[in-house]
C-alpha cells in the first residue's frame, strides 16, 4: 500500500502544471523597445527590435538560467491586469492576437498594423512562455500608426 501511495503522489507532483515564481529571473534583468518609444507617430508596417539586459534569450522549452524569450501584449492591458491577468501570471500567456510569442528566440518582428493607436508592452516567458518569478517586462508604450 506504501508503494502504491508513492506512486501516486510522484505521479500527481508529475502531472501538476507549471505554475509562476518556479523560474528566477536577475533582480537588474530588463526588457525594453530599442528602436520605439512612447508617444511615437510611425507608418506601417513596423518593425520592433526588442531589447534585453542582465538575461540571455533562448528559444522556447530551452531550460537555462537567466534565459526567456520575448512576447508582445499588443492593444490589452498590462500584463497580469485584466480579465485573463491572474492566468498569464500563474499558468502562461496565451497566443492569440494579443499575445504575440517569440517563440524561436526572435529579437524583432515587422508588424502590419493598422492606423491609429496602439499599446504594446514586451514580456519575457520562460521555457515554458510563464512570466518569470519577478516578471521581466517593459513600461507600456502607445504609438500611433498614420
């Protein structure tokens, strides 16, 4: 019975989702938008080159220390804000038209947007696109698209 127990809770610790505050990130880590700024007028497409400091980028499922891979919050809510906010914190950032992932450990991406204003915030995930323990990411900036 003591075996069977065992192996039912290393079975249960195995199954058990990966939550946040699992992977650490450098107190001095930063992400930030090299070549765009808050408040700029740009025409599209755009392209955005992300930037990173005190960390390294690695591809997703890459398990190394003080390494992430990039996301775009495009036009929601800061990360961890609105209604999905308390999920991306513990369970991940979904991909949609919101959450763009960089996946394959890109620094820039060329966007067709289209005209008007638009938000974006950079978010660093782990392997397992989970914001780190102390979540890297960007202020939220607003550009306009003419």
């Amino acid at each position: 019975m003591k075996t069977f127990v065992k192996a039912v809770t290393f079975a249960t610790v195995l199954a058990t989702p990966v939550f946040a505050q699992d992977t650490p990130a450098p107190a001095d880590a930063r992400v930030y938008f090299v070549n765009i700024s808050d408040g700029d007028t740009v025409s599209s497409p755009v392209t955005v080159i992300f930037g990173l400091e005190g960390m390294g980028v690695a591809p997703a499922g890459t398990e190394a220390d003080n390494t992430g891979h990039h996301h775009i919050l495009l036009n929601r809510p800061p990360l961890g804000e609105g209604p999905e906010g308390a999920e991306e914190l513990e369970f991940g950032l979904p991909a949609d038209e919101n959450h763009i992932h960089f996946g394959g450990g890109q620094t820039q991406v060329t966007l067709d947007l289209p005209s008007g204003e638009h938000t974006m915030q950079l978010v660093l995930g782990d392997l397992n696109h989970v914001p780190h323990a102390d979540p890297v990411v960007s202020d939220v900036i607003t550009i306009t698209v003419e």
